[in-house]
C-alpha cells in the first residue's frame, strides 16, 4: 500500500497566474495545423487556484473536479468538470510518473476570464501540476513539471514559470525576459468568449484577402524587450502588437469600441490580449490604473487594475485533515 493511501486526507492548495500578450507576431500557417509564433507573455495579478485535495486508499484514476464557492460569479459556466478539462489532464499526466498517487479531488476558484485570451485554463493546468506534486510528494523538479507541461498545451509551462517570457514555436518554447519592475493595466473583460482555433481560422481569411505571406516570426522585437527591462511604460505603449487583433475585432467588432473608449479615457496604448477578447490598457502607474479602470467602469465596461509581471505557479497552503 502506498503511503498517501494509508495517511489521512491532505489539501495543497495552488494559485496561478493568468497572463497577457504584451507582443504576439504569428507566421504562417504550417503543415502540421499551428502557426509559429513569436510572443512576449507577461503573468499578472490575477490568479487561479486550485486546491488538490486527495481521497486515500482510492486509485490514482479516481478524479474529480467542483468549482469554489469563491469563484467570480458567472465564469464557472462551460467549464467542463470531467476529462475535458486540463486539470484532470494534468492529474492523469502526473499520475502516470508518481510512484504515490492515489484518488484527487480537485477544487477550481475561477477568477481569469474563460476563453478570454489569458490562459486562465493553462494557470488551472499548471496550478494542478504543482498542487498534485506536492500531495504525491513527486519530487519532479521544475523543469521536469515544465516538460509534463508543454504536452497539456502551449500556455501551461508559462503558468508554472510566470513573470515575463518569450514564446516561440508554437509558444511553448520560454526563455525567460527580464522585467524588473512590474507595470501597471487595466484589463477589459468581455462577457462573450473567443475560442483559439476560431481566431487563428480568421486570422488566415482576413490573410487570404490580403494576398500577404507573413513571414516566420524568429524574435521578439528588441524595442519590446528594452522597454520591459527598463520598466518604461511609455516606451512599450509604443510597440505593444498583436497579429490576432484584427481577427479578434472581425468576429467580436465591439473590441474596437473598447479599444477606442481606453485610449479616449487615457491609457497609454491598448492591444487584445492573444485570441481575445480581454483588452489590456496599459497605464502610466498604479494611480493612473484605478482611475482608468474606474472611468471604463463608469461607462458600463468590466474593468479591473492588474500589475505584472508576477510569479507562476505558487503553494499558498498544505493542510493536513
């Protein structure tokens, strides 16, 4: 009998960011159905949590998933809570390699948009990665958790390493950037969600039309790395890109609208968020934030201050019941 099958239940719980797409380039479509991309990924301070809490004696197949009482009302709907969603995934994965797993019941507190373009399923992915590590007492080592990762999907290895990163091949190739203070936005979140696939399909339309072969994108733009570094909010207003957006603004042509509204209420510059559809605006400082988020709020928009970057994947608590 395994240890955890015979000790009393425990409760790891693990909160995770969701992150924003400070410069997002996408080549052209290859043969194999993705497109390479070229990404600066920045995790701010909104989070997930999941709390993994394990059913001894039970087998390492026995997993279940519930939503937090806690959660942001009305992002729980559509989360799929069987084999669909990526934490039961990440659970499986890691069972496979854990000497001492057994049954985990796996609680989500939702708080990123869902299909918002924040990686919000990805944070869930990753959190259940560090979460079960812990319960199973794994002792995987980050980059072993990264490797498990990147096959979930191409935004989960970012959960787990959060603060500034760039993103190549499909994303999932990161090396971390260096940006030592965090900056200030305010993200707009959108009540309709955009599903990836459904994105990029309109992104290589609207391509088509134009008649225009992009190229592969190789690297981050060097000014965007620069501004990062030195924290020059300014400066990144600047050059924030998105390949996406146009796509994003073609199937949801309201995203203009708030585009427009953020930069009338004076944020330095505004860009789509991956797929979509959150908006972030990118503010000047912390005061500068609250008061653009509260002047979007007056004018009907689910505004919220967020900084950036933070840490990924992080143990909050480890409860023995």
């Amino acid at each position: 009998m395994s240890t955890s099958a015979g000790a009393g239940a425990r409760t790891v719980r693990v909160k995770a960011p969701g992150k924003i797409n400070v410069s997002f380039r996408a080549g052209p479509l290859r043969e194999d159905g993705y497109h390479s991309v070229a990404s600066l990924y920045l995790a701010v301070s909104l989070y997930e949590e999941v709390a993994a809490t394990s059913k001894p004696g039970t087998p390492s197949t026995d997993i279940t998933v519930s939503i937090g009482s806690s959660s942001v009302p009305g992002l729980a709907a559509g989360v799929p809570l069987d084999e669909r969603n990526l934490v039961v995934k990440a659970a499986r994965l890691l069972a496979e390699v854990s000497e001492d797993a057994c049954g985990v019941h796996l609680e989500i507190t939702k708080r990123v948009p869902v299909a918002g373009g924040m990686g919000g399923g990805s944070a869930d992915a990753a959190a259940a990665l560090l979460a079960c590590d812990a319960l199973w007492r794994s002792g995987l080592s980050r980059e072993e958790l990264s490797h498990l990762a990147a096959e979930l999907g191409a935004d989960v290895p970012f959960g787990l390493l959060g603060g500034a990163a760039i993103g190549l091949g499909v994303g999932d190739e990161l090396t971390p950037a260096l940006a030592p203070t965090p900056l200030h936005w305010v993200l707009v979140q959108s009540p309709l969600g955009l599903s990836t696939p459904l994105v990029f399909g309109e992104l290589d339309r609207l391509r088509a039309l134009d008649g225009g072969e992009p190229a592969t994108p190789r690297a981050v733009d060097a000014a965007v790395l620069s501004a990062l570094r030195a924290s020059d909010a300014e400066a990144l207003a600047a050059v924030l890109v998105n390949d996406l957006q146009p796509a994003s603004i073609s199937l949801v042509p309201q995203l203009a609208e708030v585009l427009a509204d953020g930069t009338r209420f004076g944020a330095l510059a505004g860009v789509v968020s991956g797929s979509g559809p959150t908006v972030a605006l990118l503010a000047a400082d912390e005061d500068h934030a609250l008061v653009l988020a509260e002047r979007l709020a007056d004018a009907g928009h689910n505004a919220l201050p967020v900084h950036g970057p933070v840490h990924g994947a992080k143990i909050v608590s480890d409860l023995h019941h």
